[in-house]
C-alpha cells in the first residue's frame, strides 16, 4: 500500500484547482487477499464531467470507487483536485468535496429522513453554516419530493427507491465537488430508477462532477459524458457515452445486441 502519512488535510476547493482534471487515477491496484480485484489501471475525470465505469459483476468497479473514498487500501497514485490523496483517511474527504453514495445505500435505518439528511452534513457545524445546512435541506426536499413527504419517517421503513434518494441526498448535504455513486439503479422498479436518474442528472447539471459505476450499462452510457469498460479489473476500452454505445463490442457483452 503507497499511503506513506497523511499530507496537509486542506484540499483546493471549487475554482482553486488549477485546469486539468478533477481525479486523476494512476496504476491504481487493488487486491483483496491473493485476490487482484483492480489491476493497475488509470483513468481521470475532468470538473464538471459525469463519467461511467461499466462491466460485468466482479469485473472491479466497486472496488475502485471504495479505493478512491480511502475505505479499502489500494496501491497506486490518487490525485483529487491537485493533490494526493491516498494518505488521506476516508472521513476526511467528505470535507474537502469528495463523497461516495455506497452500493446499498447505507442509510441510517433508526434515524429519521430528516436525521439522515442533517448527517451529511455533520462536517458543517459552525454556526455560520446553520441557514446554509437548512436551505441544503430544503433543495434535497425539492430534488427528491418524496424525503419531503417523509421527512420524519425512519430511513429503515423507506422503499429501496426511497433509501436511494435520501443516500444520494444526504450525500450532497456535504456540499461535495466529487460525488461517486455505486450502483444507484440496483434493485429498482424501472419508473424509480427513471426518477432517481433523472435526479442524477440534475445534480450533474448543477455543476457537480460525477463518476458513476453502473451495471445497467445502456443507462450509464445514456446519462454519461464518457466511459471506461472495466473486464477482471482491467480497463479494455475508453471513449466518449455514444460511442461506446455504438462500440459491438460493448453492444455484444452488455446490451445484449
């Protein structure tokens, strides 16, 4: 593992960084045990793009979005906005504008929607930031209408369609430049993954860089600026979202055609 010690924990935020890419990924290797889940590959995504990583289950795109959130250790080079963040421990991302919506959503299932929602925000604290946090609040509740209408019911008693709202909602509660999101359609009725992409893609229209993992690769393409196709924890190709989906090679193995 390449984390030799934590650098300076402050990280440019929005319009410091200079031109080039928001994350640039170097031979980034992950293993897992004798396992080699992610085989020294490289990628970036530019600030204000929405990128996808499609493939097969256990092709390694989970594993490459835990490694960039700093949750499993990985070797390789990770650069977010100008600096290397691999010593960088996973909580303090969050406040330096990188936050990662998990596979499986990961709600707090004995809090409230409200509660989960003033969660993500837990970072902003200072009193200065309280009418900040609640005009926040009040967005995810105009984003995501149905938080609203649920906003003191228990996380644990929502639908899955539901919990992927507010998981995605109490991640821009951090305010996040980055938002890594994994797997946001597993699991759901086809009219709620039309509903939580079409909230996908007005956060990207925000102005929010996106790095997407998605198994539904017809989806991801549709949404994404470009993408990487990831095989046995190799990239085996790049291009732009349409051609891509153009690709017969990626027609064949993912859109069934």
């Amino acid at each position: 593992m390449n984390d030799s010690g934590a650098e300076s924990m402050h990280l440019p935020r929005e319009g410091e960084q200079g031109e080039g890419h928001l994350l640039e990924v170097t031979n980034l290797k992950v293993r897992y045990g004798g396992i080699t889940a992610v085989k020294d590959i490289s990628f970036s995504v530019a600030a204000g793009e929405m990128v996808c990583l499609i493939g097969a289950n256990g092709a390694g795109k989970t594993s490459t979005l835990k490694a960039l959130a700093r949750m499993i250790p990985a070797d390789g080079d990770i650069h977010y906005a100008g600096r290397r963040i691999n010593g960088f421990p996973a909580h303090t991302l969050i406040s330096q504008g990188l936050a990662l919506v998990p596979e499986g959503r990961g709600v707090f299932a004995r809090l409230t929607v409200a509660e989960n929602l003033a969660m993500g925000a837990y970072h902003r604290h200072r009193p200065d930031e309280r009418a900040a946090v609640q005009e926040d609040a009040a967005r995810m509740y105009t984003l995501f209408p149905r938080l609203a209408e649920r906003r003191r019911q228990l996380a644990g008693t929502l639908s899955g369609g539901e919990q992927q709202m507010l998981a995605i909602g109490r991640a821009l509660m951090g305010k996040p430049q980055l938002l890594l999101l994994d797997e946001p359609s597993m699991g759901l009725a086809p009219l709620m993954v039309q509903t939580v992409f079409d909230a996908i893609r007005s956060v990207a229209q925000s102005g929010v860089t996106i790095l997407l993992v998605e198994q539904n690769a017809r989806l991801a393409l549709t949404v994404c600026n470009r993408g990487y196709v990831l095989e046995n924890g190799v990239i085996t190709l790049s291009d732009s979202a349409a051609n891509l989906l153009a690709d017969p090679r990626v027609r064949a193995a993912y859109l069934g055609e």
